[in-house]
C-alpha cells in the first residue's frame, strides 16, 4: 500500500513539484510531467511506460479512489489535501481533484522508432502543431484508430504538457512517439522506412475516399493556416477531405481523425480480402 502524507501547508517542500501549475507548464519540468484527472490517472498507472512518481489528490476525492490508489506502488508518495490547500498549492481551482507526478521515459528518434514497427503500420506526422489542444487531439485519435506512432517536429508542442495530456484522455502516455531532428528530411526518413507518406492538404490532389492503403502509411500534418511546407507537399502524395461548397477548413486533430478512420478502415478491408 502506498504511503498517505497528509498535507496542510500549501509551503509544504514535499509537493514542491505541484506548485504553480501553470508556471511551471510554460518554463518545463526537467525530465518530468503532471497528468491530471481520474482517467489519466489510470492510464498513467496500468498502461504507461513512464514512471509515477507521486500523486496530489483532494481529500473529497480520496474515498473513491481505492481501485486506483491500490495500484499505486508502495514507494510512491500519495499526498492528501483539502480542496483549497491544493488549489493554493497549485494557483488555481483543480475541479478534477487528482494530480500526478510522472517521469519521462526517453523518447527514442525518429528513425529509431520506424525501426521498431511491424511490416504494417500507420503512422501520423505532425509538423508545426504548435496548439497543445492539438496535439492531445491527435493523440487520442492516434490511439482510437491503432496508429502505431506519432512523430513531431520540432515545432509541434510537447504532447507531455499537462493540457495535452488531458485532452488525449492519456493517448499521448501510450502511443509511441518520436521526435524529428531539425536537420532531418521527414519525406526522406519515411520512404528509407517503407512509408508512403500522405500530405493532408485543402488543395490535395486525391480525394480522401479514393485513397488505398498501403501496408506502411503516413499521415502528414501541418499547422493550421499555413498548412504543410511546399517542399513536403511537392514530394508526397496529396490528399484532400472534400467539404461544403464554399468551406475548405477543418481543424488539424479533426482532420487526423477523419483520415485515420478511412485508412484503418481501409487496412481492414485489404486484409479480409487476402483471406
């Protein structure tokens, strides 16, 4: 069972890692992340590959939390506090009432990463996803369709940043992810790896219904706006998600969602045909 620390001081140098929240969000947590609420919580604890470190939990939440503390490991900490001591240690009113202190696996590259797939994979290439909400979407779309990975440049935001974690429901603790080097061809580094890559794109060529899959796939992303890079667009295969007369624009976490539906769908079908 793991230990219970009573906390009533919101100075309290044992959850220093909880203070200021949002701060700390933006100035980073050397090798280290907050995952919040009940359904990350879970995740963090039977699924991820990071480890926990500690738990900040409200004292109304704590009795119905007995399924969950129980998988908690017994070196773990799980500190208890009332509701406003914890909203003072943080800076602002966690409704939720359930924090977590994580600890960053490594992050393998990009290449190293494509290494480790089977000979049928989807993937999602994300470059310049600078919205945490974003990412998170992804994420969760990643994991909801069996993408086998994620990769990022280095322009997307961290997909370990607490709100991105949230917005995953805890996608982004499990799907594999990686992130591309700034002097690395994305375009190149797929095709070395088998992967036909597929630019979503507003003015794409292919319509996304007529797309076939192949065994390696990926998903290129672009910020919203000014899109995919002419240079990546120039060198894939672009597709298109036909709208309404008049609109052309869908958001980025919408779009992978959309076009990771029809691709594992698609697998699927060419599956069942070989059998």
């Amino acid at each position: 069972m793991a230990e219970i620390i009573d906390i009533d001081d919101p100075g309290d140098a044992r959850i220093a890692a909880y203070r200021d929240v949002r701060e700390r969000d933006l100035v980073g947590r050397q090798g280290h992340f907050v995952a919040e609420g009940e359904v990350v919580l879970r995740v963090l604890l039977t699924r991820a590959v990071h480890r926990t470190c500690s738990l900040l939990v409200t004292a109304k939440r704590f009795d119905n939390l007995g399924h969950l503390l129980a998988l908690v490991p017994a070196a773990v900490p799980v500190y208890r506090a009332s509701s406003a001591v914890m909203d003072a240690i943080v800076g602002f009113h966690i409704h939720r009432g359930i924090l977590a202190l994580g600890e960053r696996a490594p992050m393998p590259g990009a290449a190293e990463l494509l290494d480790q797939l089977p000979e049928e994979a989807l993937v999602v290439v994300g470059l310049g996803i600078a919205n945490h909400d974003n990412v998170g979407g992804i994420f969760r779309n990643a994991a909801a369709f069996g993408a086998a990975g994620v990769l990022l440049d280095g322009a997307s935001c961290d997909p370990l940043y607490r709100k991105a974690i949230r917005v995953s429901v805890g996608a982004s603790l499990i799907v594999p992810s990686a992130r591309i080097g700034a002097s690395e061809d994305v375009v190149a580094l797929l095709e070395r790896h088998g992967f036909l890559p597929f630019a979503l794109s507003p003015s794409g060529a292919t319509p996304l219904a007529q797309l076939a899959r192949p065994a390696r796939a990926a998903i290129l992303l672009g910020t919203e706006g000014p899109g995919l890079p002419a240079g990546v667009m120039a060198r894939a295969r672009t597709v298109t998600i036909p709208m309404a007369q008049g609109f052309d624009s869908l958001n980025v976490a919408t779009t992978s969602g959309i076009a990771l539906y029809h691709l594992s769908q698609a697998a699927t079908r060419i599956r069942r045909a070989g059998d």
